[in-house]
C-alpha cells in the first residue's frame, strides 16, 4: 500500500492527532479543517505504520512503543518538542505514551484504548470483539466498499463506529472500509494488546488532559470499558461525556469533537498568550 502524506493545515497551537486501529488520517480530515479555520491552530495527522498510507511497520511484532516512535520522528521532522496530542482509541493509547515521554503539552483522549492492566476482562472483551468481526473484515476484502450496500451491511459497519447507523457519512464509510480492508497490522496489534499490559501509569500523567468517553461506545462501553481509565487518572482531569455518539465520534459530530478539543487547548494556554497591543 502506497505511503500518503500526513494532513497537515493551519497555523498556530501545534495539534497532533492520531487515529483508532484499523483507521487512517482520513478520520481527522474534517475536525483538522475545522481548526485550521480558526487561524489558531496547526493540526498534523498522520497515518501510523502497518495501517492504509502509513509506514511499513518493519517485523511482525509491532506493539505501541513502535507507534509511538514514528510518531515522534515525525515530530521531530516538523520541529516540535512538544504539542497538544488528541488520541481516539488506538490513538488515546499511543497519545498516553507521548505524553509519558515528555512530549504533549496537552492530552485529549477520546475513547482510548489501553484502559487495562496486565490481566483484564476489558482487554480480553476487546480482542474477542475484534476476532468476532473477523468474517466481516474478510467480507470486506474480497467485496470492497459494495459490502455497504447489501442487507445490513451498513449497520455491520457502523456497529464499531457510531450510535445510530446514520451518523458517518457515506464518503466516510467507504473510506472506513478501505482503510480496514489495508490495515496489515490487525493481527499484529491483537497479538500486542494479548501480550503486553495496558496503560499502567495514569497516575503519573502531568500534563493537562481531558478524558472524552461516548455514551454509545461499543468498543469500550460505559461504564466497564472506561472504568479502569476514571479510577486512574489524576483527579484533576476533565471528563468530557458525548451523548448520543459511538466509537469514532469525529464521522459523527465533528464540530462538536473540533470545539471540545479547541476548547481544552485555550484553557491551557491563555495564560501563556500574549496580549493584544493596545488600541
């Protein structure tokens, strides 16, 4: 699979934004517009490796340290010693690592994966539910994006995804099934998420961050998907509740997930701004 240049616009706060398993950039593309338009903000999505656009992922055993490393690199190639990391599922747990190495200025999870210790009934739940969608990934390669179009097959899809089948898009969903029918890191990160714990250092995380939790997630649903997550992360951290949306919530109500992270950025950076000259 070719290789595609990360999305990348605007000026201002540098955001980083990183996608769910199975995804690419392409999940950002309207929230990323939406704060550039602000004229206050540079967001920058990538596509991580072993997924459609991304890098080759290099050997077999791809777990999140490696996400994580190319993430940085990247950072590196643009110049940023830190920015404000934004992180839905697979993209919350590689968000989480980032900010463990020093390099997020602010931390927006959105559904994030990771919310486990070693041994736990939300981790072996979410593998099982991903092998469960086996077949229909398998569907998917042989028939393409015209899966969507057979009995049910819209609600197969967006079952993962969002609350009510209508919310994404066509365009976007036929993107979705692209980016999944190209993901070469499926059993890769299965294999990871089975063998190595998840996120055991909330308690340590010392940047500003906002937990955002769905109330129609299926993946990590409420509240046994997310507790591990609530339990552990310093007291001070915002939890924000999206009602009404699934999984992804950026294909379902962009401008809500572009004015929740906007709005976390500035009030953690105001202090920092300049004021305006005067009049």
């Amino acid at each position: 699979m070719p290789e595609r240049e990360p999305i990348h616009v605007g000026e201002g706060e540098p955001i980083v934004m990183l996608h769910p398993f199975l995804c690419s950039q392409n999940v950002w593309r309207t929230v990323a517009d939406q704060l550039a338009d602000t004229g206050r903000f540079e967001a920058f999505a990538p596509t991580m490796p072993g997924h459609n656009g991304g890098r080759r992922s290099g050997n077999w055993l791809l777990d999140t340290a490696a996400l994580v490393d190319d993430v940085e690199r990247r950072m590196d190639d643009l110049g940023w010693d830190t920015a404000h990391v934004v992180g839905n599922s697979l993209g919350g747990w590689v968000a989480f690592e980032l900010e463990r190495r020093g390099r997020a200025r602010t931390l927006t999870a959105i559904a994030p994966a990771g919310g486990w210790g070693q041994h736990s009934l939300t981790k072996y739940e979410t593998v099982l539910k991903f092998l469960l969608g086996g077949p229909a990934l398998a569907a998917a390669r042989l028939i393409g994006p015209r899966i969507l179009d057979f009995p049910g097959g819209r609600r197969i899809a967006t079952l993962a995804v969002s609350g009510p089948a209508d919310g994404p898009s066509h365009p976007d969903l036929v993107a979705l099934v692209d980016d999944a029918t190209h993901c070469t890191a499926y059993f890769q990160l299965l294999v990871k998420t089975l063998r190595l714990p998840g996120l055991l250092e909330l308690a340590d995380v010392a940047a500003p961050t906002q937990l955002v939790l769905c109330e129609k997630d299926r993946v990590f649903p409420t509240p046994r998907g997310n507790r591990y997550l609530v339990d552990n992360l310093p007291r001070n951290t915002r939890v924000t509740r999206l009602e009404g949306l699934g999984h992804i919530p950026m294909l379902e109500a962009p401008g809500r997930v572009t004015e929740l992270i906007a709005d976390f950025i500035d009030a953690n950076t105001e202090p920092q701004r300049q004021a305006p000259p005067a009049g």
